[in-house]
C-alpha cells in the first residue's frame, strides 16, 4: 500500500464493529504513512440498512480527524455519486 502521495484516503465501513476496527486499525496507518495534508473521507456505506449512532461517529470523525463524514448506500447506490464529486473537488 502507498499512501506517501495520496491527497485523500477514503474510509469505508459498513457495521459499528468494522467502524471500531477500521480507525483501530486504519488510523496508525495514515498517521505512518500519508502526508499531514491528506483529507481522510469516513463513508458508511449501510445507510439503508443500519441506523446511525451520531455521538459515536462524532467520536470516531474526530479521532481520525476526518474531513467529512457521509452515508450512501452501497445497495441503492443513494450518496455514492456525491462522495466522489466531493472527493474530486
């Protein structure tokens, strides 16, 4: 994985667990390895099936001192276009 370049780095997760293990995980990475100016997008990607739990997302957007946080879904494909317009913004 090479993220020494990268201008943004997309988060996905899909449950509150993968929420967990991904900035567990995922946050040491980018620390490591992405220059400080890399935006980092954190995207749910279940927003139809699960609901969400704000005070522990805010938590986790903070963590990873996340840019932006959105939902899509990745079934209907409700947000998907947005993330991306955002992304290349």
């Amino acid at each position: 994985m090479q993220l020494r370049d990268a201008d943004a780095v997309m988060m996905l997760y899909h449950t509150d667990a993968s929420l967990e293990q991904l900035v567990t995980f995922w946050k040491g990475v980018v620390a490591e390895q992405a220059p400080e100016k890399c935006l980092i997008y954190l995207v749910h990607t279940k927003c139809d099936v699960t609901g969400k739990q704000a005070d522990k997302i805010k938590q986790y957007t903070h963590k990873l001192k996340a840019k932006l946080y959105r939902e899509v879904s990745s079934k209907t494909g409700d947000g998907v276009r947005e993330v991306f317009q955002e992304l290349g913004a």
